[in-house]
C-alpha cells in the first residue's frame, strides 16, 4: 500500500495530469526539432565534407569534434546565463535546441561521413564513369547507400539527445521533467515522478518501434 | 580504306609523384577494333584505360575520341564526354541499393536526359543484348558474379558509347562464369563496338582481338597481330611474360 501512495498515488495524479500533458507537448515539440535540425545539419555538413576541400573541411571536423566532447549541460548554461552578460537573451526553448540541434549535429556528421568512406571507390566511378555528375554520384548513388548504414546509429543517438531535453528543467523550460519535479515539490509525493517516467516511456517506445520498422524498410542483402 | 581511329592516345605520359607510371604511350583503335592490352600487373595497363575517360589524370599527352581532345576538357565538362567512353570494371560495381533494370537506367535519365520510358525500353533492350531479360528486377546481390558484370556491361551501352573500355572484366570471376561475360564481349565486337580490353584471357585474345598491345614498366613493348604477339614474340620481356602466363603464374 505505501509503495501505491508513494508512487502512484491517484489524486496527485488527477491533480496534475494536465500540467504534465502541456509538458509532454513541450518535450515532444522540442524532440521533433532537434532531430530534424540535427540530422539535417549533421547531414549537410557530411555532404560538404565530401567535396575535399580543406577550408571546409577543417571548421567542420572541430565543430563535430567540439560538440560530441563538451558535456551539453554545460554549453546550456552557458548559452542561458553568460550570453545575456553580452546583451544577448534567448528563451529557455530556444537554447535548447540550439544546442541539442548542434550536437546531434555533430554526432550525425560523423556517422553519416562513416557512412560515405565506407563505399568502396568504385561506386564513386562507376557513377562518375557514366557520366553523372558528383552531386548526381552523392545524391542517387553514395548517400542512400550511407543512410542505410547510418540509420541504426544515427537513432540510438537522436533518442540519447532528445532524452536530453530533460535537461531544460535546470533553465526553466516547462517540459516534462520540469513540470514534475515542481509538482513532486509540491505535492511532496513522488508520483508526478512517476508519471514523468510513464510519459518519456509513452513518447520513446513507439520511436524505438517505428526504428526497427524504418531499418527493415531500408536494408537490403548484401 | 583505312577506318578512322575512334579512340587515340598520343604521347601519354602518367606519373604519381616522383613515380612514371606511362611513358610516352601512343595507340590508335579504330572504329569497330578489338585492342587487346596485356602485361603483368603494374605494368600501367589498367592506369592507361582510366587515363582514357579521365578518371585518372594524365600528367601529359593527349588523348581524342572521335576528334575530340578529351585531355583538353574542363573537369567541370568531362561528364557529357564520359558518356561517350564505355568503362566496365573488374569489380561491377553495380549499385547496391538499385533493381538491375534501375542500374541501367540511371545515368540515362541523370546524364543523358532520357525520358524515363524511353530509358527503360533502352534498358530492356540492353539487358536482352547480355541475356538478362528475365532480370530486369532482380537486386544485384541476386545475381552471380557472371551475370552482375553483363549488367555493367548493358548499364555502359545503354549511353551509346562510341567505344568501350573493359579493366579486367573477368578477373574477379569464378572460371565458370567467365565464358558468358566473353561470349557478350565477341557479340559486341561482331555487331561492330570499339573495344579496348585489359585482360589475361589470352585464348580470348588469339580468338578475338585484332591487334595485341604487350605492356611492361609503363612502356608498350610489343604491338602487333594476335599470331605475331602470340606467335612470335620479339622481346625477352614478352617471351617471359608469355612462358610465365601459360604456367598460370601471372
């Protein structure tokens, strides 16, 4: 009976369940913008890398380098905090995604470009040897090849990130850890807690399902 | 009369830094020839067939197709000239991801601008000319090594080439599946293509080809008739390639 007090205690959830459901709004909307400017950036950047130029090249390698090895928590506090020391204030949401976007980025940069040198030389010829051109080789030939390859990596890492907006709950973003854990204080009951986990289980499982569903769609025998 | 030449390299020379890899090679191959290139390997026979659609660079001399000065070409411009240049390689190369019927028709619908149907009928008809029709869609991991490089081979004649080029188009095959890929490439020859080919299938050679090339240490050491090459050797360099080629050395 005590550990159904403690954790599922049913009038603190009734209490709080619209709260907790605006939060999930939040965390989802967040989650979908991150992954798709993530991957989107990540993915742009891979495609520039191919193309050999050193000037590139360069920026893009420490950008990529910089955002897997800097814990994120630590750039959010810095966007938040420090920034409006230089005049420069941004919302909670938008620090956020600013830097979560970027280091999915910088994961999805290198798995995609992991991808792309994986292809033996010859596909590159063989489309160049038909007469297409790079950008025609890139984008029919060597692309969709790599982002078979990169799609299991690519979502264990865009779940991990989007886990991480958890993390707004120390710069008062209202997602669904923040909205919980105020309630968990409110309350004094650990079932806002609870709920939070029953909600990022309710957000991510069917992600991981529809995972397994887009690598099946994708794969062919080798 | 003396047919024009289709393809002719001048003077080409190939170096990888400090390293010659082609010294001064010059070859004619006329419309509708069969020129066979032999020699052990590393003797610049394969860098000679990418130097003749640019996928190699060449450090100097040029090379024309039909007239037309491809070592002349802007990188930007080579795409419309590779058209032109047939290229089959040791390794396929088929695209992975992509139906055999699509392998054919993708860079006539990129490249050539081809309307899609009139892309896939090419395609069909390309892939019937190897004897894969009934193929049109499979995936290429389906189809054995044999049959993946006759798809090649219809994927470089479904743009029209003026010639063809083939880099040891068997030499990743097992032995038995050697002979349809050949039996396509004496088809070819007898409908009247343009064909360098790289390659040690000698008896091939002897059989087919109208003239035989011997390289060695980037040089072409030897030029002549299958019968003269094979038959008669000039230098000690062909007498021992040829002695160590029949033990099944090389």
């Amino acid at each position: 009976m005590r550990f159904l007090d403690t954790f599922f205690d049913g009038a603190v959830m009734a209490r709080y369940l619209p709260d907790l459901i605006s939060a999930i709004w939040v965390t989802l909307y967040l989650a979908v913008v991150i992954v798709a400017a993530g991957l989107a950036l990540g993915l742009a950047l891979a495609c520039l890398r191919t193309l050999g130029s050193k000037w590139l090249n360069v920026p893009i390698i420490i950008f990529a380098d910089l955002g897997r090895a800097i814990p994120p928590l630590v750039v959010i506090l810095i966007f938040y905090f420090g920034l409006p020391g230089l005049g420069i204030t941004l919302s909670g949401q938008l620090v956020i995604v600013l830097v979560l976007g970027a280091v999915l980025a910088a994961f999805a940069e290198e798995i995609f470009w992991a991808g792309l040198t994986s292809l033996s030389a010859g596909q590159w010829e063989a489309g160049r040897a038909t007469g297409l051109t790079f950008g025609q080789t890139l984008f029919s030939i060597a692309l969709p090849q790599a982002v078979r390859l990169a799609i299991p990596p690519l979502v264990n890492r865009a779940l991990a990130i989007t886990k991480m907006t958890a993390l707004g709950s120390v710069i008062g973003v209202k997602e669904i850890l923040a909205v919980s854990s105020s309630a968990q204080s409110f309350s004094g009951s650990a079932t806002p807690l609870t709920m939070a986990a029953l909600a990022y289980l309710a957000i991510f499982i069917p992600v991981v399902i529809a995972s397994r569903l887009i690598e099946r769609r994708f794969s062919w025998s080798i | 009369m003396v047919k024009p030449p289709v393809l002719e390299i001048a003077g080409l020379e190939k170096r990888f830094g400090d390293t010659v890899v082609l010294k001064n090679i010059n070859l004619k191959v006329r419309e509708g020839e069969l020129v066979f290139v032999i020699g052990p390997s590393g003797s610049g026979k394969s860098t000679m067939l990418r130097c003749c659609n640019r996928l190699e660079e060449p450090t100097s001399g040029a090379i024309l197709v039909e007239d037309a000065k491809i070592t002349d070409i802007a990188r930007r411009d080579l795409d419309k000239m590779r058209m032109k240049v047939g290229m089959v390689f040791q390794g396929f190369h088929l695209y992975p991801h992509m139906s055999v019927l699509r392998n054919v028709m993708l860079a006539q619908i990129k490249a050539l601008k081809r309307p899609k149907d009139e892309a896939e009928t090419r395609a069909r008809d390309m892939l019937e000319r190897v004897g894969l029709s009934e193929k049109a869609d499979a995936m290429p991991s389906d189809l054995s090594g044999g049959q993946q490089q006759r798809v090649a081979i219809a994927r470089a004649l479904a743009l029209d080439p003026k010639v063809m080029l083939f880099d040891e188009p068997t030499s990743a095959l097992d032995p038995e599946l050697v002979g349809s890929v050949l039996k396509v490439m004496k088809d070819l020859r007898r409908e009247g293509m343009t064909m360098l080919v790289v390659s040690h299938e000698m008896a091939f050679a002897r059989e087919a080809a109208d003239r035989v090339i011997f390289m060695d240490g980037g040089l072409v050491v030897e030029h002549g008739s299958p019968e003269q090459i094979f038959g008669d050797p000039q230098t000690d360099r062909l007498k021992a390639f040829l002695s160590r080629v029949s033990q099944g050395a090389e």
